[in-house]
C-alpha cells in the first residue's frame, strides 16, 4: 500500500468526493496510472477554486483507491481527465498550520508550500496516520 498527497481546489475536491473519483495534475493520465488499488490518497486544498477563490489551506477528502482500471470522465467539450474511483472516509477538514511541525515533508520548512508544487506525491505511513487522524476521518 501506498500512501499518497495529491493537490486541488477545494470545489474539484468536493465534485470528486461526490462522484467517487479522483483526478490529478488537471486530469494527466500519468499521475492517475500510478495509483494502484488499495492505495491511500488525502486530498489538499489550497484554494476554494483553481487559480483563485479564498484561501483553504487544509487536508479536505480522505480515501481509498478502488480496484479498477483508469478511465475518461467526460466533462463537456474536449475535457476528457483521467480518473480512478475511491472510496472516500468520512472525515473532517483539517488546516495543515497545526500539523506542520509533525510531517516529514514539512517539518523545519519555513517554505513549507513548496512540497505542494508537485501536484501528488507519495508520503510515509506515518504522515498519512497523522493526516488521517487530524481529519477524524472514519477507515472502516
């Protein structure tokens, strides 16, 4: 199992956690492909909206990826993203601001936004208990 961060506005985090999917680096199959099922992903939210909106800055959706292969959604026009299903925890939003001395990717940063920039990335078991916990987030 791998656990994983990956990074969106808080409205595509809630219309994936209402769809049962998730879509990563603006809908790139490559970062989708990497997930395998079983796999952990917590979302971050930096904004309530991409490129604008107020600041979130917080772990916003929790999950679990499903078996199953990737797949197109269809969101109008030529915007085909690539997507894989999760079941997503019931879980609470959680600011980061406490957590940022306890995660290994951010703990003694003071640029700690920049882990961010990747889009997803994989993180330590310890990370996602941590996160997890913050969040409330139910596992069972």
């Amino acid at each position: 199992m791998t656990y994983w961060v990956g990074v969106a506005s808080l409205d595509h985090v809630r219309g994936g956690v209402a769809g049962g999917f998730c879509q990563l680096g603006h809908g790139k199959r490559a970062p989708v492909a990497r997930l395998r099922p079983g796999d952990r992903i917590i979302y971050y939210s930096p904004k309530t909206e991409m490129g604008a909106g107020e600041a979130v800055q917080a772990f916003t959706a929790i999950g679990e990826v499903l078996p199953g292969d990737v797949y197109e959604g269809n969101m109008g026009g030529a915007f085909m993203p690539a997507r894989r299903d999760v079941r997503f925890y019931d879980a609470k939003d959680a600011p980061i601001r406490p957590l940022l001395e306890s995660l290994s990717f951010t703990k003694g940063r003071t640029s700690w936004g920049y882990a961010f920039r990747r889009g997803v990335f994989q993180i330590t078991a310890e990370d996602y208990a941590l996160i997890a916990a913050a969040m409330k987030a139910v596992t069972t």
